[in-house]
C-alpha cells in the first residue's frame, strides 16, 4: 500500500506536462524541442516516473510515440488538472486586477470566421473592454482540440468538431454561409450554358484536406448525387488564401463560400455556378464546460455573436425583394 502513494508523490506537474506534450506532438524529439529540453533528458524522465508507478505510459514505434492504455487514462487527469489550473490563474488574477484592468481571453477560430469578424472583434474590444487582452489562434477544432480541453483557449469559433459534441464539450449553432461551385470568368464551364455535375467532376478541382468539415461537406453533395466526389489536383488548407489566386490564374474548380468571393464575383474575375443549394459553412461555439466562467469572456463571446447577427441583418437588408439567395448565386 505504501509502494502507490511513494510513486505518487514523485508525480508532478512537470512530468504531467511532459505526457501531455508527448501526447500532442506525437513524438518524444518534439514534445523534447517544445518543452525546451533535451530528448534524452525528456525519456529519462518518463522512464522514471513509469518505474517509479511500475506502468508503462508510453510505447515508442515506428509511427512516433503512442500512450498506452495506463498513459491515456493519466493523460485524461493531467488534461484536467491543467484547465483547473488554468482556470484558478484566471480567476486569481481577476480578483488581483479588481479593478478590470487586464483580464486575458485566448480563443480560436477558423480562416472564415478570421476574415469576416477577426478585426471587427478586437477592433470593438479595444474600444470598449481596454482592460481585455485577446489572444487568438486560427485552425480548425481538431488541431485546436487539445487547447480548449486543456483550459488554455477558452472557446473556438469554427466548423463544429466532427463527430458532434464531446463530454465535457458544447458548441452551438452561430450562423452558416452558403457555399457554391467556383471558378474564373474565363473557365469553360463558365461559358457553357448548363453544367452537370458530372462536367464538374471531370474538372481539375482544388479542394480542402480530405477529414475536414469543408472536405466532408463537399463530398457529401456530390455522394447525394450518386456520383462518386472529383479527385482533387491539389488539396489545401480550407480557405487558404492560395486558392482564390490559383482560381484566378487558371482552370482549377472549388467550392467556396458566397462571402468569400461575392466582391471578385461582382467585379466579374470569378463565376459561380449552380449546384448544390445545401452546401454552407457552418459556425459553431465550442466551449469546454466550465462551472466559473469569467465575465470578460461571456463578454467577448456575446461580441462575437452580435458581429455575426449584425452581418446577417445587413446582409437581408441588401438583398434584392422577390429573389432567394440560391436565385441571387446563379444570378
């Protein structure tokens, strides 16, 4: 009985930090590198702690490092013990800063959710919450996942995470873009009078990685059309700037959000095509369950909800009387 509670007070904070990190990077030489500390002393310091618990934690194979059954079951407490931490610094340092003085919120987002409120956002925070110091970080859930569970990004701003909610997660509904087929004024298809989707699926395509939401969006409108999806030529990260210049500069096809390119539409360097009315960018909030949250940080989410309510106001008040918004994209 003495043997567990011995090991266990040689466990700390350091070491659940250095699982946490093997965790995340996927190998010991880049946990090593971000934990600014040398490879052999990182391993030396696992394999301790594993004989000190009489556990393996870590298997090292051809494809990285990978937990193990006992490794994962600890990372799941370090993971927890890290947002509790995270969240008494926070609070810690509210009651320090009475006064509202500085408060620190650290978010993520997507490219889209980037381009369209990014710096409305912190351009309305600076105004109003000077004392509000943001941090931001652009990807998608999956590469930010660890982050939000961990406590050190307080929400997400994005795609929803796939596969739906998770425990301990929420995330909701914010808004959706519809999204269309793309290409430049000049493009054959452009000039073709009606465009099938099997036209579409003979095209050079340019598309998001194959596992994102995007990705899976698209795919999904062509596999409803019993058509098997195009094999894109390229495959980038969604909404990546290089896309709009390659659909620009030669006959590659996407699909892209209205939005994105409703100014080089209307400028006449990019056509829309007709094709799938159900094809939108979902935006999410994504959260961690959190039993305190700060009052800085209702704050920013309540900002980030009415930046989109208000685009979306606009955006009616725009609209032509008597057409819908699939009629206006073919337009």
């Amino acid at each position: 009985m003495d043997k567990p509670r011995h090991a266990f007070r040689h466990l700390d904070l350091k070491h659940l930090r250095q699982l946490t990190e093997v965790a995340d990077k996927g190998s010991i030489r880049a946990a090593a590198e971000s934990l600014a500390i040398t490879q052999p002393a990182l391993s030396r310091s696992i394999r301790s702690i594993e004989n000190e618990l009489g556990l393996k934690l870590i298997e090292r194979g051809p494809r990285g490092a990978e937990l193990t059954p006992a490794g994962a079951r600890l990372l799941s407490y370090a993971r927890i013990i890290d947002a509790n931490l995270t969240s008494a610094e926070n609070e810690l340092r509210g009651l320090r800063d009475r006064s509202g003085r500085t408060e620190q919120i650290a978010f993520g987002m997507s490219c889209l959710t980037e381009q369209l409120i990014g710096a409305q956002l912190i351009g309305r925070v600076l105004r109003e919450r000077p004392g509000v110091r943001l941090t931001t970080q652009v990807g998608d859930y999956e590469s930010l996942a660890p982050r939000i569970a961990s406590g050190r990004l307080d929400f997400f701003v994005g795609p929803p995470p796939i596969g739906g909610s998770r425990p301990g997660i929420t995330t909701q509904l914010l808004t959706q873009f519809p999204a269309t087929v793309v290409v430049r004024a000049e493009h054959p298809l452009a000039r073709q009078k009606e465009v099938t989707a099997h036209d579409l699926v003979a095209a050079h395509w340019i598309l998001p990685v194959a596992g994102t939401i995007p990705r899976i969006t698209y795919d999904n409108s062509f596999l409803r059309r019993g058509i098997a999806p195009p094999e894109p030529m390229f495959e980038v990260q969604p909404l990546s700037p290089v896309i709009r210049q390659l659909l620009r500069e030669s006959d590659l096809v996407t699909i892209l959000p209205v939005v994105v390119v409703e100014d080089d539409v209307a400028a006449g360097v990019l056509k829309t095509l007709p094709f799938d009315d159900e094809i939108a960018f979902h935006i999410h909030l994504t959260q961690r369950q959190v039993r305190y949250p700060s009052a800085a940080r209702d704050y920013v989410i309540e900002e980030v909800k009415k930046l989109f309510g208000e685009r979306a106001r606009r955006k009616a008040e725009t609209r032509p009387r008597g057409r819908t918004g699939a009629d206006s994209r073919r337009g």
